[in-house]
C-alpha cells in the first residue's frame, strides 16, 4: 500500500486500472448529455442539394437582364421538379431546391411581375444566390467525434443525419456510502452536536454531470462491521465504484481502510500529500474500485476535482476535463504548508491580464467556498510567502463542474 503520495501519482495510478467500456444505442429523444461512443461522419452531405437562401426566382444568369415567362414553382419539401425551360424563370422559395437548368436565383422584391412574366432588371452572375450541395458540409466528412456529450448543437447534427438512435456509453453507476454516527438528512431533526449530510448531495450532483448514474447506499453509523457489509455489498452489486464519505479515524486507518483490508481488496494509496483532500484512500478488486473520501465535505469535494476526476472521467467515456494554466495571483497570499495546497478561487481580469483569485474560506467544512469556483489554484508544498502577481499552477474546471 502505497502512503502519502503526490495528488498527480494518485490520479495517474487510478487512470491506469483497466476497466470494460460499455456501450449502448438510446433514442436520439434521450441522448441529450450522453456521451457519444462512436464517431459520426456524414452519410449524405449538408446542404443534400442545391437550395435556395430565400423566396424569389429561379432562372438562367445567362438570360439576365431580361422578362422571363413563369413556369412553375419550387416548394421546400417538393416530391417533383421538373427542368427550367429555357426562356422561362421558376418561382421558389426559402429552402428549396433549385431546379435543374437554373443557375441563379434572384428576391422577389428585386423583380417586377406582371401578366405571368418576371423582369429581371439587373445582369445576374452565374451561380449568385444559390446554397451549394455540401456548401456547409461534404460526404463523409466527421461530424462528431466519440467521447463528445451530446448537448443541443450536437443533437441537432444527429437529427440533420437523419439518425434515430445513437450509440452512447452506459452510465457507469456509483454507490454513494455516507459513514458517520452525527450525520442527519435534510428534512430530519439534526442532533445537538450533529451535521446534516451536505457531501451526498453535493459529490452527487458533480457524480451526475459528469455522466455518473448515482445509487444511494443511504447512512452508516461509524460500526466497522456495518461499514464492511455495505461496501461488501456494493462491490458484489451492480455497482461499478463504491465511494464512501467519512469515517472515524483511528490511529493511521479508518473506517474505509479497515473495510478494505477485511475484504481482501488491493489497496492502492492511502492518503495523498495535499491540502484539502489528503485523507483519500483508493483500492480495488477485479475492475471495481473503492474510493473512501474525507468527512470534510470541502475536502471530499477537492479530492473529488482534482485527483478523482481524471479517472472518473475515463470511466464517463468523456473526452474532457480540466485545463491547466500558469497564471498570476491576484492578492498575496502568506499561508505555508509542507503539504501541495490546492486554492479555491476563480478568474478575474485586471488591466486586459487574467488573474487567479482565491475565494473566502479556507477550511475543510467550508462548502461555500466552492460556490463562484471555475479554478484550482496549485501551491508547491514548501513554499511561504507569494506576493500578488506571483505566477501558479491553476486548473481550469471544465464548463459542468463550475
């Protein structure tokens, strides 16, 4: 068992676990922020014809300036068209095809009409006014790539593709343990010295966005017998992460600790040099893991960004994550610990320059500190005093974390 190492040795370990990919098709109804498992190219190209940008006519450019005689119509959604006469101009409208033999279309307003003719007043080039086959994209081409979710631009590319299911990852599902005698839920009544349960509902919902079916594996008194059998029973589920939040600490173990050793699991790591977050232990059998958080619900959320992501992510199937930067700090900051700091914070823009900004509260039960937070700020372990404008490590949060 590995004990005390850097955040970024935890997070490459826990990435490289193998695991199964699965995959399956939804209606293209219920793929909305599903994460697309196959890459998608073009069956047919965008625009499939030649169409018009408007309601106007269609005629010969060659034939301009000049009256032509009307002869037809062009509808968007027409089942027959025949061929433009020569001589002739054809009306159409927004979205329709252009017919064969024209090669320019022209605004109605732009024309005068009168007694079944349309004057065309000007010399038309060849070509103006018409939305080419494969203008917007060619056959073949790839529309999305596989591991993109699937928001409403991306659904609207599938629907133009005419597809009516698509093949997505399956959610991977987590069980969500909360251990310790003093919590309560919302909506019960709290105990003199208790706290309400704020990290369930607050790692779930991240859990969720990221594309996380979440099972509640409801409260656990801190019982290690108690806590073995609800890990033990998650793991032998359907579940493909059990997680865990809190747990008495006795000497250098806790709850967590215990229950895994008891069941015979791999322990990876125990415990990761970071502030907030370092009370973070991962272990695994087969291609499950067990990941025991801290009970410090701004601590379990830190680990949760920083160490856990990269590989909860992997398991999403998602092709995103947070972004790294160097970037000055906006006020001085005097704090020093031995231990890798990780700072709460956001960006903010000063004289055309972006700057990281930490935010108010600091502490391992400070959830309010995550509100307004799109950035970790990165402070080397060792390190005293940092002016303002002392340039970091940050970690952008990608879009559904913020």
């Amino acid at each position: 068992m590995l004990k005390l190492i850097p955040w970024e040795g935890a997070a490459e370990l826990l990435q490289s676990q193998a695991f199964t990919v699965h995959t399956e098709t939804v209606p293209l109804e219920e793929a909305q922020d599903r994460v697309l498992a196959e890459e998608i190219r073009a069956a047919f190209p965008m625009p499939p014809f030649d169409k018009s940008p408007f309601d106007g006519f269609a005629f010969r450019a060659e034939e301009t300036p000049g009256t032509l005689k009307i002869e037809g119509e062009a509808a968007a959604g027409c089942r027959i068209l025949e061929p433009l006469a020569p001589g002739t101009a054809m009306r159409i409208f927004t979205g329709a095809p252009v017919p064969e033999g024209a090669n320019a279309v022209l605004k109605a307003e732009d024309t005068q009409v009168k007694d079944g003719s349309v004057t065309i007043p000007m010399t038309v080039r060849p070509d103006s006014n018409i939305i080419r086959i494969g203008e917007e994209y060619p056959s073949g081409i790839p529309l999305l790539k596989a591991g993109v979710r699937i928001g409403p631009a991306e659904l609207g590319v599938l629907a133009s593709q005419g597809l009516a299911s698509v093949p997505v990852f399956r959610k991977p599902k987590v069980l969500f343990l909360s251990t310790g005698t003093e919590l309560s839920l919302p909506g019960e009544e709290r105990s003199r010295y208790g706290i309400y349960n704020s990290s369930f509902y607050t790692l779930s919902a991240y859990l969720r966005r990221m594309g996380f079916s979440v099972l509640s594996g409801g409260t656990v008194p801190d019982d290690l017998d108690r806590i073995t059998g609800k890990i033990r029973e998650g793991l032998l589920g359907d579940a493909d992460l059990v997680i865990t939040t809190g747990g008495a600490s006795v000497g250098d173990y806790d709850y967590a600790v215990r229950a895994a050793e008891t069941l015979g699991l791999e322990i990876l790591f125990w415990k990761v040099n970071v502030k907030p977050g370092g009370a973070l232990m991962a272990a695994k059998t087969g291609e499950k893991l067990l990941l025991g958080l801290s009970g410090n619900p701004a601590a379990a959320i830190m680990s949760l960004l920083t160490v856990l992501q990269p590989c909860l992510r992997k398991r999403t199937g998602e092709k995103t994550g947070s972004e790294e930067l160097i970037l000055p700090i906006k006020e001085d900051m005097p704090k020093f610990s031995t231990a890798v700091r990780m700072l709460r914070g956001h960006g903010t823009v000063r004289d055309g320059v972006l700057y990281f900004e930490e935010n108010a509260g600091r502490g391992n039960g400070h959830i309010s500190s995550f509100t307004d937070c799109d950035m970790i700020g990165i402070v080397e372990g060792g390190q005293g005093h940092l002016p303002a404008g002392t340039k970091i490590r940050v970690l952008r949060l990608p879009r559904d974390l913020c």
